[in-house]
C-alpha cells in the first residue's frame, strides 16, 4: 500500500489535481486528506467534491482550523482569513457546510496517526514546527508515524536519542528510510499554498510496508489559481506571496 499525504489545499484545484495525478501515476492506492481542505483559494465546491469521492473509497479526511472555522463561519485570527471564511461559506451549499463540520479532528490506523495540527491537543491548532512540540504531538499520538499539515512547510522529526525529536529538512523526490523502532513526525506540507518562496505544490507518499517515505513538489499552473482568487474578489494577499 502506498498512501498519498495531503494536507492545506485551501481550494487550490488546480494544486490538488496535480498532487492527485502525480500519486496516481507514482502508484499511489490511498489517500489521506489532512485538513485545511478549503480556505483562501477560489474552488472550494471543487475541492470537496474530489475529497468526497475519494472518502467514498476509503480515503482518511479529518478537520483542519480552516474547516472548523468555514463550519462555525468563525475561528481564525486574521482578518483576511475570515474574509476568506465569509466568502468561502456564500459559497458552499449547506450539505458541503455539514459534511465539513462533521470531519474528525484525528484518525488512528494501528501504527498511523493522522491529524491537521498536533495530537498533543488538536482543537487548538498547535504548530508543529520544533522538536519539542513534535515530541509532544509522538507522546500524545502514541504510534510510529504522525502525520500532519498545518505548519506549510515539509519537515520531518525523528526522535533520536534518549527520546529527543530531531528536525531534518528532506529533499523532494528522495525516499527517506522511516524504521519503526523509531517516532516520526512528518509535516507534509501545502498542497495549495506553499510558504517556501516555491509555487510548487507539496505532499507527501509513505510505503508503511518498506518503512519509506518521499517528500515531492509538484508544479502546476499557479498563475491560473492566481487568476481566479483576484476574480473572485479575495484578498489580493491570497495570490501568495511565494507566487510571482
């Protein structure tokens, strides 16, 4: 089995079909969607749309802070962020609203946690970008591999010794060995908005059956996306500042 990680689309289609296709085409057999499945970006009826036939066929979705806020049409700090909400929800019927609130904010499969944020305390929306809160997130997650989004960036954690988590920065297309007999924590990344001065979208794969796991970029017509959240009257922020 090899399972797609994806995570912050923030209703970038045009990200997310890319990501989708490289997968495919990488074998991908499943996905998990790890919250932030709208927000920001002008295609968030798409978006769902796609994420809920691949629910129907197995795929793990859970919540993330911009799906509980869409949800509840509150929740997030900034003002940009909530013009997105407001927008977002005059766009969606009431059916997609419903089925964003009812996302678990967290997934567990034998060794596998799957979560937005931090396992430590999800509904706090905790960034998982030191050593010390990725261990925090293992402890609390309790298996070999957790996985989550959020932060925007790709990093991975590893607990070295004496229990401390380690940081590495891994290099997009390149398999990292992630043996069971240690604690991981992977970030996977922005599928639809990137902060890395890269346009490329980003996820994940991990072969839990070889103990492998890929960091990847995939680029895709970003200026296209662009396009369509300035007709749409979002914020011109949400263009992205790492986009030209």
């Amino acid at each position: 089995m090899l399972l797609a990680l994806l995570s912050d689309i923030h209703a970038n289609l045009e990200a997310l079909e890319a990501c989708l296709a490289h997968a495919e085409a990488a074998g991908a057999t499943r996905h998990v969607f790890l919250g932030d499945l709208v927000g920001y970006g002008a295609d968030p009826a798409a978006v769902i749309g796609i994420i809920r036939r691949h629910a129907a066929r197995g795929a793990v979705v859970v919540q993330g802070n911009h799906d509980a806020a869409v949800a509840r049409s509150s929740g997030v700090s900034s003002e940009g962020a909530l013009d997105a909400v407001r927008w977002t929800r005059s766009v969606l019927d009431a059916e997609a609203i419903a089925w964003l609130a009812s996302l678990p904010l967290q997934a567990r499969e034998k060794d596998l946690f799957f979560v937005h944020a931090s396992a430590a305390v999800p509904q706090r929306w905790e960034y998982v970008d030191t050593p010390a809160l990725a261990k925090k997130s293992a402890e609390a997650a309790g298996v070999p591999w957790t996985f989550c989004g959020h932060v925007h960036r790709q990093t991975l954690f590893f607990e070295a010794t004496r229990g401390r988590m380690t940081a590495f920065n891994p290099v997009p297309g390149v398999s990292i060995p992630v043996r069971k007999a240690r604690r991981w924590v992977a970030v996977a990344g922005s599928v639809g908005q990137p902060r890395e001065r890269n346009p490329a979208a980003a996820y994940a794969l991990f072969d839990p059956g070889k103990e492998r796991l890929t960091f990847h970029r995939v680029p895709y017509d970003h200026l296209a996306a662009a396009r369509k959240v300035r007709a749409a009257g979002l914020p011109d922020l949400f263009r992205w500042s790492a986009w030209p």
